[in-house]
C-alpha cells in the first residue's frame, strides 16, 4: 500500500522490529504490553534519576560545613530560622543543610519505585527547587555523563561469560558424572 503516508509505514516498520529479535526470533512483550528495551529504559530510567539525586547531594555535601561524620559541624545549622543565624552567609548555608538532608531522608526512606517521576513529585512537594535541582542532574547524567556503550559492552561480556560457565554446569551435572548417579549404581 503506497497510498498510505509515510508516517504509518515508519511507524509500523518501528513495531516490527521491537518485536523481532536480531535473529529474527519473535520476542514477546512484558507484563502491561512493554517491550523487553521499554522495560529496560524504565528501569535505567530509575538507576539515573538515583544516581543524580546523589549528584546533587555529593554536591551539596561541598557547600554545607561538614563533619568527619557527615553531620553539619554547628547544631543549629538545620534551622533555617535559628536566632543564632545573623547573617546572610549564615542562612544560606543552613538551607543548604536542611536541604540536603531532606534530599538525604529522601534516598534513605522513601523507595523510588517502578515511576521516578513520582518520587521526584514527593520531592517537589517538600522542597521544589530541590527537584527541579534532581530533574536537571537527571537530564544531564543521561545525555553526557552516563557510558551507554559501557552498558552495552558490559552486558554482553557477562552475559557470554554467565552462559559459558551455566553451560558448564549444566554438562557437569546432565553428563558428568556426579557423585549421585555413581553411588546409584
């Protein structure tokens, strides 16, 4: 059908090949209809949202005065609005503590779940900018920051090796001889 615009023909092509393996093998979808790379992305999309939420707060860790125990080296530090805060200075870097310790009780105590942006909402219900702050980190891990071939690479050599070493076990234990089919006999 030539009449049918461009569009649909790509489209339909893009389907097509969701389905088909390399080799051609039919590959069924997940659970919900996703694609085994949907249900790949999504997951990654998780890993990436969590690996820039520790972006921001290793960042944060930079600005806000520290202990060798990671706690703010004044007490009242976390109190925006403590009386003892006279200056500017002093303020900034108690929102930077509160901030980052919201951030940190984010990570530690609220799981990120099958959607991120959820958890980024909760988030953002606490403390917007801090999102906003997560969303960007986010965006820029994903384009220049995290190795997609290292992925790829990666995945591959341990699939090969966990397949050879499977492989093995699996002729070791079908036809090696175990020590329970020769007291068997």
């Amino acid at each position: 059908n030539h009449s049918r615009p461009m569009a649909n023909r790509t489209r339909r092509t893009r389907q097509t090949r969701t389905r088909m393996g390399s080799d051609g093998d039919f590959v069924p979808s997940f659970a919900g209809g996703i694609s085994p790379e949907r249900f790949a992305a999504n997951s990654l999309k998780r890993m990436i949202t969590h690996a820039a939420a520790r972006i921001v707060l290793k960042q944060m860790e930079g600005i806000a005065p520290q202990t060798g125990t990671g706690k703010s080296a004044d007490p009242g530090a976390a109190d925006v609005n403590a009386p003892h805060h006279h200056t500017d200075a002093e303020r900034n870097v108690a929102n930077i503590a509160n901030r980052q310790k919201l951030l940190q009780d984010m990570l530690t105590d609220v799981p990120m779940g099958a959607d991120p942006n959820e958890w980024l909402l909760e988030l953002a219900r606490k403390d917007g900018l801090l999102a906003v702050r997560v969303a960007e980190a986010r965006k820029g891990y994903c384009q220049d920051g995290f190795g997609w071939d290292d992925v790829r690479r990666l995945c591959s050599e341990d699939v090969d090796t966990d397949n050879q070493t499977l492989l093995q076990a699996i002729m070791q234990e079908q036809y090696g001889g175990s020590d329970k089919q020769q007291s068997a006999q």
